[in-house]
C-alpha cells in the first residue's frame, strides 16, 4: 500500500497514472482580468500526463468570470454553493448535484455572491497558452432562474438529487406529479457488482467528447483489472476505496483525485466495508462497444488456447 501522489510512467515515458492527495491540491488565483474572486487547481493536463482531457477544481467567491467562448467542451458538476450560471444568454443559478455541458463555442460566464465550487472537465485538452479561450465581454447581471430540469427547453444541465441512485427507490413506479425529471433513460441506473453507475452528462445533454457520471460502490463491492481505450478521472466525494493501478495499490479518500492514461491496467476495491462514491469523467467519449479490456476474459482466453494446443 503507498500514499504516494504524483504521475507514474511506464518505461517508455508515457503517463500511466495521476494521484493528487487532497492536502496537495492547492487552488491559485486564476484568470487575471477576466475574473473576480476565482482560484482554480488543474488537477491534470496536457503538462500533467494527459492526451485527451484536463480536469479543474474551481472556488469562486463573491465574484466572477467574464462572458467567453471556448473551442473545447466543457462539462461541470457543482461541490457546494449557489453560482450562477450564464450559458448561452440565460441566467441559471445552480446548486450542489448541478451538472452539465458547456458545448464548444457557446458563450458562458459565471457569478457568485458567496463561496461556490465545482469541478470542470475540458475535453479535447485545452492549450497551455489559452489561444482556445476568447473572452466576448463583461458578466451578464440578468436574474436568474432556479435551474428547473422538468423544463422540455432545458437542453444542457442537469441536477443529481438524493436519493436517485437508490435503487429500491427506482424499483418503484412514479406519480405523474412527481416534481422529478419525467422517468426515460435520463433517471437509469446500471447496477453491477456491487455498483451504482448514474450517467450525468453525455449525449443526452450535447456532450460529444467526454462524459460525467456517478459512481457508488456497495460494501465489497469491485471492479476487477481492466483498461480502456479512453482516459479516465475519478474524484472521490465520500468513503474509502482501495484502487490498484499497473500493480500499485493505493488508498483513495474524500478530496483525492486519480487519473489514468489509455491502457492503464487499473481495478478497484471497496475493503473498509461502507459505502462510496465519486465522480468519474472519461475522454474522449467510450464507444459503443468494447469500452472494457478485462484481464481475467483474456487469461481465460489464453488458458483455452493452450489447453487447445496442448490436446492437439
């Protein structure tokens, strides 16, 4: 077991993986000019590791960032507070379990009369001198609105309430008043293993080049090793959980952040015997088959082979 922080890479120099304690998180003032009361901690990049993606820890406090533009997609999933968010001429005000995506070229800015947080995914990752990032002008100060998601015009946010990953809950047929999202594949829940996954942004919400989604492991719970041909993040909201990356194992808790490259042979077990959860973020976006490489399907595979040689 290490408590480690930092990237490993394998012999060849490519990035493998990205541990960032949560005592080694440090936020920093960030856009000067353009922005208010904002500090923001990358938690990984282009100069981090990453191909694909980069992932940003956002704190804005009586304050603001102007309207801009981006030539990447941004996905965002509100921690704490009440920003409010200007996304394409309207003004909503969003609170913690808020989600959604900032489609390329769509002008946005953000406001906040008191401490708000979120965390933002960028995909594809964006450009070390920010020659992707254009700003239009000042904030907008319109009233906003209480993100309303039953709302048919609502076509980009969305809201994680509690209780919708319970899946006693789903199991159970909901009244036409319900004040919830009308039930259809945005309320799904994929249960396997122990595990809870709820699917936040993605197409359903013009996401074309990353996804958010929840994860809640049940005690004992696992994922055995495997890899992908996209990255991931994970950024662990409650609990405990041991992961095991290209052979080392780590204990993740409340505030880190992981992160693992294209090919990183990766697994995770729930060992404290309580429940967790955090946010994971994939880049670019799985594709419609064939997003899990397991080891055990193909040891298995080569055991038949030789077994098959050996009788031959």
């Amino acid at each position: 077991m290490s408590d480690d922080s930092g990237t490993r890479r394998l012999a060849d120099g490519m990035p493998s993986y990205r541990l960032l304690r949560r005592e080694d998180i440090q936020l920093a003032d960030a856009l000067p000019g353009h922005a208010s009361g904002l500090k923001a901690c990358r938690l990984v990049d282009g100069s981090l590791g990453s191909t694909h993606m980069a992932m940003t820890l956002v704190s804005l406090s009586s304050g603001h960032v102007d309207t801009h533009v981006h030539s990447f997609e941004t996905g965002f999933y509100v921690l704490e507070g009440l920003p409010v968010f200007y996304l394409d001429g309207d003004a909503v005000q969003v609170q913690p379990g808020a989600c959604g995506v900032i489609p390329i070229g769509v002008p946005h800015a953000f406001r906040a009369d008191e401490e708000a947080g979120w965390l933002e995914m960028a995909a594809p990752r964006p450009r070390s001198d920010r020659s992707d990032t254009f700003f239009l002008g000042p904030t907008p100060d319109s009233p906003p609105e209480p993100l309303n998601i039953r709302d048919p015009r609502n076509r980009n946010l969305f809201l994680l309430s509690e209780g919708e990953m319970d899946l006693d809950v789903l199991k159970r047929g909901a009244a036409v008043g319900a004040p919830t999202v009308s039930a259809s594949m945005a309320t799904a829940v994929l249960a396997y293993s122990g595990i809870a996954v709820k699917m936040l942004v993605d197409q359903r919400l013009d996401a074309q080049l990353h996804t958010i989604f929840m994860v809640d492991y049940q005690p004992g719970a696992c994922a055995h090793p495997h890899d992908h041909p996209f990255e991931e993040s994970y950024y662990i909201l409650e609990g405990e959980v041991d992961v095991i990356a290209d052979d080392d194992r780590f204990t993740l808790r409340p505030g880190d952040f992981f992160w693992t490259a294209v090919g990183c042979v990766h697994a995770f077990y729930e060992v404290q015997g309580n429940p967790v959860r955090w946010l994971e973020t994939s880049a670019p976006g799985p594709p419609a088959r064939h997003s899990y490489r397991f080891e055990r399907d193909w040891d298995y595979l080569a055991e038949r082979l030789a077994s098959e040689v050996g009788a031959a």
